[in-house]
C-alpha cells in the first residue's frame, strides 16, 4: 500500500474540485497529482531511490503536502522539518537520521547545512520552485533500508513520550491510512468540507491533511496569527471544520477579538493540545455558540480520545475512545464504567511501528501489546477519560504523591487566574513541595 494511491484516487474521483488553498496559491485534486508526479520524476532524475531518508522544509500548505507526496510516491521516507528552526537545529536532524538528502524552499537555503554534501539542484517542478541537496554518498545502510522497506514506512516524525530525549518515531503508510479514515469517520468529514487548518508542522501525513484528501475535502491553511486571512479565507470559501491549538485560539481573541464570530457557521472547532480555560472556552461559546472539541492524540498512536459531548460537566475531559483502544494499567478487568485512575494505555492500527536511531521496537515502549503513553488519567463512570498529569511530572511530597494538573485546576478555578503551572522544588523536610507561577 502506498499512500499516493489516495491523491490518485481523489484527483479521478474530484479532479476540480479544490484541495489546498495557503497562503499564496490554491490548486486542485488533479493539479495536486500532477505537482506529486512532476516532483517525484525530478527526485528519481536527481538520483533519489526507494528507501533513502529526505528531510524536507517548505512552509505549510500546498508546497509541503506535493513534497509529502512526491517522497512517498518514490517510495521514500520523509522527515518534516519546521521553518521555524535554527540552522543548527537542521544540521543535528540531518546527522542524527543520516538524511540521504535535503529538499525545500529556496527560500530557506540558509538553513540547509553544506557540510558532506553535493552541490544544490533545481528542480523542473510545476506550480513552486525546489531544491535538493544529496549526500556526498547514500547514508541509509543496506540494513536499514531492509528494515524501513519491512515496515513500508514512509514518514518519520519526533516524540519526547515519557522521557526527555527525542524519539524519532517510524510511520507506515497503513498507519497514517488508519490514522486519516479515524478522523474523517469521528469528525464526519466529506466531499465539500472545507478544513481551517492553523496547526503547526509536526510530521508527514497528519491525520487532519490526509483525512482531507481522503475524503474530497478542502484545506484552507492560514497562520493564527494573521486574522485578516483568516477572515478573508472563511469569507471566500466558507468552513466547516476548524483545526487549532490551544495557543492558537487564544492568538485570535487576543489579536482580533472579531475572528471568532466569523466561526459561527463551523460545524466543529477542535483543539489539539493542552486543555484550554474555562474562560477562552466560554468566550468562544458566546461568540461561535457552542463549544470547543477536545481532541487528545500522540505523534505515536494518532488521535486517541475525542470530547464530543455538550455536557458542560464534561468540560476539560478528552473525551472517550476515537479510532483505537484504550484502557488503564493496573485496572486488572474492572468495568468500562467503574471510575479508574492509571496510566493511559493504547492501542490500535494506527500505532507508530518503532524509533530510529537508535533502532528499537514498538513493544520496548508497550505492556503485553499496548503502548504506555506516561500520562496519568481518570476515567468516569460514563466511560469519559481526563488526563490528571504525567508520571515523570508528579511531586513526591514525603511520600504522598501530587500531580501538579490537580493543584492547577484548583488555582485556575479562581476568577483572578487565567495561567497556572505548578512544578516540584526540593525541600529538605519533605524532599520535594509543590509551587506554583500564576498570571
């Protein structure tokens, strides 16, 4: 399975019909094919071969999602690297997965490392310009590309999970399929949605892009900071579906409080992220006239969790279960509608299939098949789950244990609150005390 076939099956099926329009071109289905195709024969004609490892850096839109599919169309495996990072930043990516090259805008040459690597290309390609840099020699080893070629995997994206380090996380095209059908089915996206997309880059492939293309959707990519496109892009083309982190939602009551109301007609407006205020969520309320969904996922699993429910007593919940499995360790067969605390535990077909560099598998990081995901969570007698912390965050205050989520629900509960973040500090009587900084 290769996912091109999916931009194939959408330009046959909605060849005019709109699929991207950013921030400074839009372009159809079937132009989309044609981009991914002309793309991919200038990578094979540069000497790209199935297998080989590119990192990529275009801005987000139209550019970036034809580099997604051009690599995937070779049979390759693409590494998203945001814009917005230092050229240092590129440089260690690129050593750390020993990149067999680098394609992207030129205008963000200056963050392309030139060390051990061929001179720059251009390439012929419709619509943008692009360029490539290869290795001075193919840096992904026989042995790896045996693997990656096992694992059909066709993106590699980042996840600190329950440590510090940076995982490089390996995604295969089934996965990124089951993870993009979940989000059409939950979110009932369909031919003719138009998809406000405000979310920043994070791996190839994420779900909200390639549930789009999978269902004859349009995406409308704009920057939260930016409201007059923002407005003029709904105004345009309409929305249906809103797409945004919690910051962004924020950026737009605080940049021009106007933007909200031109929402009004969305069918949903799902947050990804941390848990927004009560306040930001009761202003979006009066001005949209209804809620904000809270959508809980990881760059390993996809989405997990979706709050759906209308039910204000479920406010800051994530919802129940969305396109995978999950229960908490150490519930030992308890009911689905007992309340439980434990770490959250999932499992599903669109989990990652394992990390490079080092190498290790899924299971390293599983309990007897499902991955631990090192949040702490509740679930409630209706089956609805909340997140209360992460195991590596709690605060040992001489043996008792204190998740800093709770100390900060309670702190934003007060009318003069609007941030909290509580955080351990050690204390020679009790090891460690909660303190908090607050706005």
């Amino acid at each position: 399975m290769n996912l091109f076939s999916i931009l194939e099956r959408a330009a046959a099926k909605w060849p005019d019909a709109l699929a991207v329009v950013d921030h400074r071109q839009q372009i159809t289905y079937r132009q989309l094919q044609a981009a991914g195709e002309s793309l991919a024969r200038g990578l094979q004609q540069a000497g790209l071969r199935q297998t080989d490892k590119v990192g990529v850096v275009f801005p987000r839109g139209i550019e970036d999602l034809v580099a997604c599919f051009a690599v995937a169309r070779l049979g390759g495996t693409v590494v998203q690297i945001s814009p917005a990072s230092k050229s240092a930043e590129v440089a260690g990516v690129s050593k750390k997965l020993d990149f067999d090259a680098l394609m992207y805008s030129p205008a963000y040459e200056s963050l392309i490392p030139r060390d051990q690597g061929e001179a720059p290309q251009n390439l012929a390609v419709e619509r943008f310009p692009v360029c490539i840099q290869r290795s001075a020699q193919h840096r992904t080893s026989d042995a790896e590309r045996e693997q990656l070629s096992t694992l059909n995997a066709v993106a590699i994206g980042f996840s600190s999970g329950t440590t510090a380090e940076s995982k490089a996380i390996i995604l295969s095209h089934e996965a990124l399929l089951a993870r993009a059908r979940a989000e059409a089915e939950h979110f009932s996206i369909r031919e003719g949605d138009k998809i406000l997309y405000l979310l920043s880059i994070t791996y190839g492939f994420a779900p909200p892009t390639t549930a789009a293309v999978l269902s004859g959707a349009s995406l409308l990519v704009a920057d939260a900071g930016a409201p007059e496109r923002i407005r003029q892009l709904v105004a345009d083309y309409g929305v249906n579906l809103i797409y945004a982190a919690p910051l962004n939602y924020r950026m737009i009551l605080n940049k021009e409080t106007s933007v909200a109301e031109c929402f009004r007609g969305a069918r949903s407006l799902v947050s990804t992220g941390s848990r927004l205020p009560d306040s930001v969520l009761d202003e979006y309320g009066t001005r949209v006239g209804h809620d904000i969904v809270n959508r809980y996922g990881l760059n390993e699993c996809g989405m997990v969790c979706a709050n759906l429910s209308h039910n204000r007593a479920k406010r800051g919940s994530i919802g129940t279960p969305a396109g995978c499995d999950v229960r908490l360790a150490g519930e030992n067969g308890a009911s689905s509608h007992d309340e439980f605390s434990g770490e959250l535990l999932v499992r599903g077909p669109g989990m990652f299939e394992g990390c490079a560099s080092p190498w290790r598998s899924r299971e390293e990081f599983s309990q007897d098949g499902w991955f631990r995901t090192g949040d702490l969570a509740r679930r409630d007698k209706d089956g609805h789950y909340w997140i209360i912390g992460r195991i590596k965050d709690m605060i040992n205050v001489g043996g008792l244990k204190v998740i800093p989520t709770e100390v900060e629900e309670v702190l934003l509960g007060h009318r003069d609150v609007d941030e909290a973040l509580v955080f351990g500090v050690v204390d020679p009587r009790f090891g460690e005390v909660p303190h908090a900084k607050i706005k």
